[in-house]
C-alpha cells in the first residue's frame, strides 16, 4: 500500500426510496439503460486514487447481483442497517480491515449518479491535507421559509449563509467511524456524515460542486438526471 494519502469510497445502498412510489429501490431503477448505482460507481471504480469502493446493502437485497460491478475485484459488500447511518458505520468498520485510520473515506450517496469527474477532483485537491474533511455542496440561492403548522410560513430565513449539502463527504475513517458511533450511542440518526463531524465537534469544509450532482428522490428526477448525464456526455442522446 502507498505510503501517501490513501483513499477509499463507501456508498450506502440499503435504502427503499419510500418517495419514489415504485417497488424497485431508487439505487436500482433504470436510468439510460442502466441502474442508478451503476452511474454513481463509475468514478469511484475508475478512479486509480481510490484502493476501494464499499457497498452497504440490505440483507435481503436481491437486485445487486444483477448490477454492472457486483463482482468488481475493486468493491466490497457489506450489510446495511435501519438508517443511513447505521449502513455507512457498517461499511466503515468492514473497511477497517482493509484501510488504516488515516486512510481517507469519500461517502456517496448511491442515489447521486450525476457526480461530475471535476467535481470530485476539486473536492480531493481541496481536502486531502485539511486537517478535519468536508463535503460536497452549493449555496443557498432561492428564497428560503420555515414552515409551521398547516404549512403556513413562520418566517422567512436569511439564505447568506445557507448552503445545501451535497456528496461526497470526505473524512478520515478512524476520526468519522467516532463521530458515527458517538451519535448512534445517542440515539441521534445523523442524516449525513458531516452532521456527525460537528456534534463531535469538528467543522467540515464546505467545498462548492454543481447543481446537476443531483439525488433521486423521485420519479420527475429520473429524466432530468438523464438530461444531466447526456450534457455530461456520459450517455448518449439515445441512451
């Protein structure tokens, strides 16, 4: 192994995509001809910085098999849990037997297949000597309310420092492993990796990608991540 940075990915893929209304998963359902999680392993499985990619899957998940890298020499299965906090744990301690603690670990969202190359570049030139990590993300440039009851506005948040969270998130597999077993021995279920990093009192960077690195929620997003991917020239116009 490289005596440099060394760097690894996980993507947690156990989830059902409630929202989508469709009894596929969201990770699985066909985009260009092929599934989801396929576009969002591509860089990471091509990427030679990357020594290797963990998939946290749920146990009974009978679609990987049938997906573009299920056997790839470069990826590693490893069981998912209830929240997405609980499958990137999983998959991060599967990884330690693989990776040291300083090792770099870039968590993406199985359900983003839009990830630009450049985007992902600049996020590791950006991070790989920040002492702490950080993540993908844009800022805020609509105009944001929070809601109270019955969906009537309760007031109108100032944008100028909001930004929305994107993946990858970056951090070092021994220092985000603690911050994830410190919240789950909480019972706080961390909806992404850097929400973990700052209630263990770190400060992630926020690092700014593109608009088009989308998540798929629901099924309006699947012809738009299409679109993005044809512009990325990544699929044909017939794919």
């Amino acid at each position: 192994m490289t005596s440099g940075p060394v760097l690894w990915a996980v993507l947690p893929a156990a989830g059902i995509g409630r929202r989508m209304g469709s009894p596929t998963p969201k990770q699985y359902l066909d985009l260009a001809g092929r599934a989801v999680i396929d576009h969002a392993l591509d860089l990471f499985v091509a990427d030679t910085r990357i020594q290797g990619v963990v998939v946290a899957l749920d146990r009974e998940d009978h679609y990987w098999p049938l997906t573009a890298y299920a056997g790839h020499s470069k990826v590693i299965r490893a069981h998912g849990g209830a929240e997405r906090c609980h499958s990137v744990l999983n998959a991060l301690e599967i990884l330690g037997a693989h990776a040291r603690p300083e090792d770099w670990v870039l968590v993406h969202d199985a359900a983003r297949p839009c990830l630009r190359p450049g985007d992902l570049d600049r996020l590791i030139e950006i991070l790989l000597d920040d002492p702490i990590g950080g993540l993908l993300g844009i800022p805020v440039r609509d105009t944001m309310k929070r809601a109270e009851a019955s969906d009537r506005i309760g007031e109108t948040v100032d944008r100028a420092s909001l930004w929305h969270a994107f993946t990858p998130q970056m951090f070092r597999l021994g220092q985000l492993a603690a911050a994830l077993r410190d919240a789950l021995a909480a019972n706080d279920l961390v909806t992404d990796d850097a929400s973990a990093m700052e209630r263990f009192g770190q400060a992630p960077r926020l690092v700014e990608g593109h608009a088009d690195n989308i998540k798929i929620t629901r099924a309006e997003d699947l012809p738009l991540a299409r679109f993005y991917l044809q512009q990325q020239g990544r699929v044909g116009s017939s794919g």
